[in-house]
C-alpha cells in the first residue's frame, strides 16, 4: 500500500467544529497518524448540521476522514491522564497536539511539556488575547459584510462560506510541519497560538483592504462585478446565468477576440481616454463593456456560448446549485483523481475527496471518517503498550468508549 508523504508522523488531536478537525484531516491524508480524542458520547460537533435522516452528522464525517477515533471521558481525571499520556507518548515522531480548546487545566502547555520537554502543542484561539470567535463574528468586525451583496443593499450580508476557518485549518498544518521541522534541527518544541481572527486581518492586509482604508477610502459594495478588473454575471438566451471575467491581459484579449468586441473597446478606449489593457480601467469602464457582453450573451445558449468560449481559452463559469453540480460537473466526480466512492458508516455510498495536493509520489486514496471511537483499544495498546486486561478495566469503569 502506498505510504502517505508524513508517514510515521503522530498527532493527536483534541477539536471541535472546523478549524482544528480540518488541519488535522489535511495532515492524515498526507499519512500523518492522527489520533482525534472525543468524549465516549460525541463532542461538541458530533451532531454539527447536515445530518442525515437518522441524525449522522455529514460535517463530522467530513471533517474527519483518514483519522483514528478514540473515545476518552476527559470530564474524569483517570480519562485526562490517560489523554495527557497519548499526547505525550515518546517516538521522534510523535508528541505533537493540535488543538482549539484552551491551553489550561489539564491541556496547559507547561503542565505538558513537564511530561516531555519537547512537545508541540498548537492552539487555535478566537483571537490573540484567547477568546471565543468564529468566522460569523469575526467577519464584522473586520468589515467583509459590508462589502458582500447586492450594490443598493443596505445592512449587512453574511457570507456562508467559513474562510477564516478554512485557512486557519491549513495554516495549523503549516505550522505543526513547521515546528516539527525545528524539532527535528534543535531538538526544541513549543506551543503555537493561532488566532481566527488574526487570520481575517493578515489576510485583509495582505489583499490591500487595510492600507486602501487607512488612504481614507471606503471601498463600497460591488454586487457581482470582480473589484479592480472586468468581470461580471450575465444570463443567456436560454435563462443561464453565467460568470466572464477578464482579469489578465491575456483572459480580456481572449474575451475580445471570441465576442467580436475588439473594436467596440477600442472605441471606448477612445471615447474615455483610457488603456484598457490595464485592468483598472476596464473596471472604470465596466459599465460600458458589459453592456456589449450582456447582448452577446443574451442572444446565444449556454451551449453555443460554452463552444465558443472554450475554443478562445475565455476564463468564464456557469452558475449552478452544489446539487447540480454533484449530479452532473465530472470535475465532482470520480473522473477527478482527487475523489472516490467511500462507504461511510451511518451514511453508506458518499463521494469522498482526498487532499487536493498532488504529489509526484502519489498521494492517498480517501478514507472514510472512522465511526466514534473505533480505535480507543487498538491506540492504547499500540501507543501506551497497555493490556487488553487494563483496556477492558477502563471500559466498564466507563473511562473509554467502545
């Protein structure tokens, strides 16, 4: 069977909801050994919407594939020792916790490191001062609804993606290979803070928000037109809705070429006195351009728009809900080498997908997420060397789950 590229690699992890579940999953389907701890019942995201009509959680399925479960009542203190001594096994390659619940009690880091010196242990936080935030509260306090939405809409609009989530989930992967690599040179390990919300404002500072308002600007709402360049949704003859953009030179040149509108630019160019090979005027003078694309587009089916555009390398999509796109885009599909069918317990048949990085190893096929609990005796016995005698003690004490 081939080996993941952080075979031998062992983490344990101690989560709930996105965030830390997700970094944790990236890091074991690149074949990391990842050991999720939850109580015997389910933690706080067992049953996280969607679920299935029974009540299976398909967000904690999600969230979780490739990892082993072990189920510990971390509300005892025989069941926190036992946690404390996973998360502190010996082996180069293990003593490592990634977490987001807070570094005190029983999961303080000195406390910890007093059992081995060089543990990493990285802990997601709301914000740096540690406390609570998810991306539902840190978006407004960092402006992004009042970019979001329609241009004439007034009041907030909340965006249901959870992106801060998302990138502070690999940026706890990043981290973890990170200090494991200091490690590894100076023998050193140390607890990282990751913060959600200092996530958001890195990454608003790194796109420009942060310096265009400390300019005094007040970036207004756009509605659906790309910010900065040519880009906007239009709806074909036959009632689709479609995006184009022309963002490089080379994707507003294809746009031209396939529309027949280069001349009809050049006459804007003109009329304007502005270069519309640079992408900050084609947005100054989007007005006038889409007017073009929209009777173009509006006089042709999607069918006949997709022919021409993908001869001409146009960079454009076509809207559609994430059923139809399950149902019929083969890039949703297993036609992509990233998914497979798995059989997921509770759930049955579900198309699953691998870690999106493509190595020139190879990369792991998906896994399903294990049932709770599944690997409690088969951990404690392969990582604490403990007997099934001492293992069936702790299961009728109710220490650990089946």
């Amino acid at each position: 069977m081939t080996q993941g590229i952080l075979h031998g690699l062992r983490v344990i992890e101690i989560s709930a909801f996105v965030a830390a579940p997700l970094g944790g999953m990236t890091l074991a389907q690149m074949g990391a050994d990842v050991i999720r701890i939850d109580p015997p019942g389910g933690g706080l995201d067992y049953g996280r919407w969607p679920v299935t009509d029974d009540g299976v959680s398909l967000f904690w399925t999600g969230l979780n594939k490739s990892k082993r479960s072990v189920a510990i009542d971390i509300t005892t203190t025989q069941g926190r020792e036992l946690a404390q001594a996973l998360i502190t096994s010996p082996g180069e390659d293990a003593g490592i916790l990634l977490t987001n619940f807070p570094a005190r009690g029983w999961l303080d880091h000195d406390a910890l490191r007093a059992r081995r010196a060089d543990l990493i242990q990285l802990t997601i936080q709301g914000d740096h001062l540690g406390g609570s935030a998810v991306d539902y509260t840190v978006n407004p306090r960092v402006g992004v609804p009042y970019l979001t939405g329609p241009a004439a809409h007034e009041g907030p609009v909340n965006h249901v993606l959870p992106a801060w989530d998302l990138i502070t989930g690999q940026m706890a992967s990043v981290g973890i290979l990170a200090a494991e690599r200091h490690r590894r040179r100076t023998g050193e390990g140390q607890h990282i803070k990751l913060a959600l919300q200092d996530v958001a404002l890195a990454s608003l500072g790194h796109l420009g928000f942060i310096a265009e308002a400390q300019r005094g600007v007040e970036r207004p709402r756009y509605g659906n037109d790309l910010f900065g360049a040519f880009g906007r949704d239009f709806v074909t003859r036959d009632g689709e809705r479609i995006m184009v953009v022309g963002l490089t030179l080379k994707q507003w040149r294809s746009l031209c070429v396939a529309i027949g509108m280069t001349a009809h630019v050049e006459q804007i160019a003109q009329q304007r006195g502005i270069d519309l090979d640079r992408e900050g005027d084609r947005f100054q003078a989007r007005d006038d351009i889409a007017g073009f694309v929209a009777a173009w587009v509006g006089s042709r089916t999607v069918s006949e728009i997709a022919a021409i555009f993908d001869s001409h390398a146009v960079c454009w999509s076509r809207y559609q809900s994430v059923k139809e796109l399950v149902e019929r885009d083969t890039a949703c599909s297993e036609a992509n080498p990233m998914f497979r069918t798995v059989q997921q317990a509770g759930v049955g048949s579900v198309l699953s997908a691998s870690v999106p990085l493509d190595f020139g190893t190879g990369r792991l096929p998906a896994q399903p997420a294990p049932p709770l609990g599944e690997h409690t005796a088969q951990v404690l016995s392969q990582v604490l060397n403990m007997s099934a005698a001492e293992i069936e003690r702790l299961r009728s004490a109710r220490i650990i789950g089946a």
